[in-house]
C-alpha cells in the first residue's frame, strides 16, 4: 500500500473531517503498464472537499484480491473507501463482486445515484455498502467517470459514515429525532 497521508488519520469529534482510503483495482496499474489517473482524481476530489486522504491502495482486478485489499483498508478504520476500476463488463472487471463479499450492509441508494449523473452510468455495476464502520462505494475506472460518480454522492457521504458509529447524528434535512435513521 502507498501511504498517502494529508494530516491526522481518522474522524474524531473534534476532527468531524471525514476520513477517505483510496482503492485502485487495476492488472494495468499493479503491473506497471498503466498509470492511475482515476486514484489521483479521487483524490484530488477529496482533497477539494476538505476530507483527509489517509490512504491510497493498488490492487489487481479479481475478486479475491478485492476482497481482500478491502478487509486491510477497512481494518480499526472509520470513514469512507472509494474504489476505482473493475465496474463494467470487461471478463476481469469483479470489483463489485469482491465488494459484496465482504460487505456486512449494501446502500443500493447510493449506487443507483452514482449511475444516474452519465448515461455510460448504466453500463456500471458498481454497488456500495457497508463494512464495519467503513461505507464502500465503487466507482468506474474513467478519471472522470469516478469524480462524476463520487460527486454524486459527496454530499450525503459524510452524514452516512458518521451514523455508522453514532445512530444520533442529526438528520441532514434538520428533520427527525436524532434517533434511528431508516
């Protein structure tokens, strides 16, 4: 794994910046043949957000090796990992298998808007979800494609992760209790 560290790692109380870990799933890129334009988009993304990149990660295709960078990068970790690569029809394209084998929730809701802002989106099969106290969200493999597709989401992102680990953060609407959001 690369270290790519942009200040304090994690999300604290006092520290309400939302922690990002960045997944390349790419035989191109771990081979050496590609670079990885659509890690750096995410992260200059996140960077531009104002969330704190603690980690960026290279992995080939496969659902095993998926699987498995996603349980290292998850691992005592709170906040969001954004995969890219591995999301369309291409015979070594598993990302999201190797995101549902390890995920303990699915946020359908949050793959069906990532698909909705380009109409190449229907050709993704990108699923999001969660695993512990980590959202997963796959996004294409396009330096584009993944900024249009994290942008899409950007702005609920944050208030998911926190509910991961306080159920009473408040509703982004300023509606509800404060309790069980559904």
């Amino acid at each position: 794994m690369d270290a790519h560290d942009h200040g304090p790692a994690g999300e604290t109380p006092a520290d309400p910046v939302l922690a990002v870990k960045v997944l390349t799933v790419s035989d191109g890129v771990v081979h050496g043949v590609r670079e990885d334009h659509s890690g750096a988009a995410l992260v200059a993304l996140c960077d531009a957000q104002g969330w704190h990149v603690a980690d960026t990660a290279v992995t080939a295709d496969g659902i095993d090796e998926v699987a498995g960078a996603l349980q290292r990068l998850a691992d005592g970790f709170h906040g969001l990992i954004v995969t890219t690569g591995g999301t369309g029809f291409g015979p070594r394209d598993l990302t999201p298998e190797g995101t549902l084998a390890v995920l303990g929730r699915q946020a359908p809701g949050l793959a069906e808007a990532m698909r909705l802002v380009n109409p190449l989106g229907r050709l993704s099969r990108g699923v999001a979800g969660t695993l512990g106290t980590a959202l997963v969200v796959n996004t294409p493999g396009s330096a584009r494609g993944c900024v249009e597709c994290l942008e899409a989401v950007a702005d609920v992102v944050p208030h998911a992760v926190r509910l991961l680990v306080d159920n009473a953060d408040p509703h982004p609407s300023g509606e509800g209790s404060g309790g069980s959001h559904g």
